[in-house]
C-alpha cells in the first residue's frame, strides 16, 4: 500500500515540477519577447499562452504553434463577431461603418486563409515564409482599424479584437525570432 503512496506522490510532483517548468518557460518566453518587442505586452503574452491546452508542457517550438493556433482562433471569433454586426444591421444606422464592417469581414477572411498558410510553413519550418504570412495578419488588423479612423467621430466596435489578433501575432513572431536565434 505504501509503494501506492510512494508512486501517486512521485506523479503529483513530476505534474507539479512540469507545470512549474511550463510557466517559466512561458514567462521567460514573454518576458523576453516583451524587452524586444514594444508590440508585446508582458502580462497579455504570459496570459494568453497560460490559457492555451498544454501550454505548460510545452517546448518554445510548440508555444510558436500554441501561439499561431490562439491567432487563428481570435481571427476566426472576429470574423463570426463581424459577421454578427452586419445581420444586425438594425444596429448599424451609418452605411459608412457597414461598409468597413464589410471590409474587416473580408480582410479577415483572407487573414484566417493566411494563418492555416502559416501554420504549415511553421511546422514545415519555413520560418521566413510563416513571417510574411503571420505580418499579413497583423496588417489585416491595422487596415481595419484604421478603416474607422478615415471618418471623424467614427468609433470601430472592432478595436479591442483588432488589438488582440495583432498582439497574438506579434507574439507569434517573437517567439520565431527566439526560436531562429537559438537554432543558429
């Protein structure tokens, strides 16, 4: 009965000591990234990739594709979000924010077509070409949002995703610079 003990204890601290190590390398990960990129925020990043399945199991290769998978997400939840607004058009009075709305659907459609891209060139590790493709995404959501901004009193119901999809991206990128520059 007390080898039982002895086993179930050992499992608990080798789960335990792995989650330890999982966030330490997620908050070293953020940490760095953070101190390198001023498009990534400390607590958004270490947050982010805390909340992702496995995360704190994770190698620094697999919190670059944990990463790309929470970008994919977000773009995909915006896309349904904006989707939303614009069959609730009797919500949307001004034809001029409709038509960016039709815009950012669109820019997102082609934002979540780049990130599957990105994922195959990332796990085929062609790094350069998951850049162009993850930068694409974080152009996508800068063009939105400035899409609102070309109107005076125009307010996007979009900033705060936009904010959060070009985070997660930049994170993605930081995290394949970080794993470029240990490869060299």
């Amino acid at each position: 009965m007390s080898s039982s003990y002895f086993s179930l204890a050992l499992f608990l601290f080798s789960l335990f000591f792995l989650s330890i190590n999982g966030q330490d390398l997620i908050y070293n990960t953020c940490k760095t990234s953070s101190q390198e990129d001023p498009n990534v925020k400390l607590h958004f990043c270490t947050t982010s990739l805390q909340a992702a399945p496995a995360s704190h199991c994770a190698d620094l290769r697999g919190l670059g594709m944990m990463s790309i998978r929470l970008t994919r997400y977000n773009l995909t939840d915006t896309r349904c979000y904006i989707k939303r607004l614009l069959k609730n058009d009797t919500k949307i009075h001004d034809p001029y924010v409709k038509s960016c709305l039709d815009d950012c659907f669109e820019l997102y459609s082609n934002a979540i077509s780049g990130i599957k891209q990105a994922m195959k060139s990332y796990n085929s590790k062609r790094f350069f070409d998951a850049n162009v493709q993850i930068s694409s995404v974080m152009d996508a959501t800068t063009t939105c949002e400035d899409g609102f901004k070309q109107r005076k009193g125009v307010v996007s119901p979009l900033t705060e995703r936009n904010d959060a999809t070009f985070q997660l991206s930049a994170i993605t990128l930081s995290i394949m610079n970080i794993l470029q520059s240990s490869l060299k």
